[in-house]
C-alpha cells in the first residue's frame, strides 16, 4: 500500500515522546534528524460474503385418498330345522349298457373262374376260283415278301420266311395243289441240265412237274432267292410244314 505522508515535525533527538509514537502507529518510522514520519494507511475490511438465497421450495402434491374395499356381506344360510322330516331320496339304480350283438362272419364266396367265350367256326374264303372250307389247311407262298403262311381257312396258323427260284430260275406262279410227298429223297439236277446233286433233301412236297417245298440244309439265307425254282425252307419249319399239309393241300404261289 502507498505510504501516507503524516505532518512532518521537526524536531531534535530526544524530543519524540512515546505518546507521538504510539499515535503514528506501530510501525510508524520516526523522523530521525529530520527525517519524514510515514504512517502506513490503513487497510480497508474485507466484507464478508452475503449469502445466497435458498430457492422456495413447491408445495408437495396432496395424496388422494384411496376408497376403502368393501367386502361383500356374506351370503345369509338359514339354520337348519332340528327335528324336521327328511324325505328320503330316491336309489339311484345305474342303466346297464346295451349288450352288443356280433356281426356274423362273412364267409367269402369263391369267385367262378369265368367262362370261356367259344370262338366261332372260321368262315370260308377262297383262293382265286377255289373255295376254301372253314377248317381246311392250305398253303400261302408270297415271292415278293419271300414268305410263306399257312391256313386254316381264313385263319393264319404259321409263317417263316423261304427262298424261292433266282431270277433265272423263277418259281412258277399260279394255285396248285401237292400231289407227291417224301420224308427225304436225294436231289440231282443233271438229267434236267443243272449241276447239282443233294443227297437226302429232307421233307419234300411236290405241287408242280419239278417244283417242291423242302428243306435246305446246305444255306440259311432265307429270305432272299437262292434255288432252282423250288421253294427252300429251314429243317424245322419244313418238317412243321410236313405235319401240316397232305397229298392234295392247295399251294397259292403269287408275287
């Protein structure tokens, strides 16, 4: 703080008086010799700080009141009568269930196979200008299926494939019927001008001059032209072939 300058008194050593000192303060410096007396000035209080004001306080909200539960009054049960009649109860007697009666056992019946539906008589055709009977075996030679079918009347009961003449040796054609028959017979072609010799031809059947159904044994390419102008077949279709027809069964040969 700045020093306050106090009235300056002159004056000897020896003159201040403790009084003047104690005025000038505590920590007055004397004026010695002339020296000024400075008076330190005097602190100003610090003022205590003001307080601050609390904030009102809200009012709490009243609590409503909750409505007492009521209890509903127990229902009123009249006391009993001592000494009343009692009517008796009825007996409660239980209704026995229906009694189930079984079902008989259905005894399966056997099923009668079913009958067999004859099949009617065939019927009759013919062959060019002869008639064929219902039931009469007949033989069939198509030269440009190289096939051969045999009948009875209208009804097909065999067919295989045959060879039949080459080109220049052509079967013959026309309807014809067998009239020589042999189980096996030796074949030669040099009295008619052809270089063969067949031993032991087996089921031949002659139907024209020198033309016959028979086995050949010496090919298996039936189905194609191969002979003379006979008409070759294999061993088994030519022994079948020699059950099945007779001296007299009609041969239809035809392109």
């Amino acid at each position: 703080a700045p020093a306050v300058p106090i009235e300056t008194v002159s004056q000897t050593p020896g003159d201040a008086t403790p009084a003047a000192i104690a005025a000038a303060g505590a920590n007055a410096s004397r004026d010695v010799a002339g020296e000024a007396l400075v008076v330190p000035a005097t602190q100003a209080p610090t003022p205590e700080p003001t307080a601050t004001a609390r904030p009102t306080e809200l009012p709490r909200p009243t609590a409503t009141a909750v409505p007492a539960r009521t209890e509903p009054a127990p229902p009123r049960i009249p006391a009993k009568r001592v000494g009343a009649r009692v009517e008796a109860r009825p007996t409660w007697t239980p209704t026995p269930p229906p009694t189930v009666t079984p079902m008989p056992t259905p005894t399966p019946s056997e099923t009668p196979p079913p009958t067999a539906t004859p099949e009617p008589p065939s019927a009759a055709t013919s062959v060019g200008a002869i008639a064929i009977a219902a039931d009469e075996p007949w033989i069939d030679v198509n030269l440009s299926t190289q096939t051969l079918t045999a009948y009875r009347g209208n009804k097909v009961v065999h067919t295989t494939l045959v060879s039949s003449g080459l080109w220049q040796w052509p079967t013959v054609t026309g309807q014809f019927r067998i009239y020589l028959r042999y189980e096996a017979q030796d074949m030669s072609g040099y009295h008619l001008g052809y270089n063969y010799f067949l031993p032991a031809v087996p089921h031949v059947m002659y139907f024209y001059k020198d033309y016959a159904l028979h086995g050949a044994y010496w090919h298996s390419n039936f189905g194609t032209p191969m002979s003379h102008g006979c008409v070759n077949l294999s061993l088994d279709d030519a022994a079948w072939l020699f059950d099945f027809a007779d001296v007299g069964t009609l041969v239809n040969v035809h392109y």
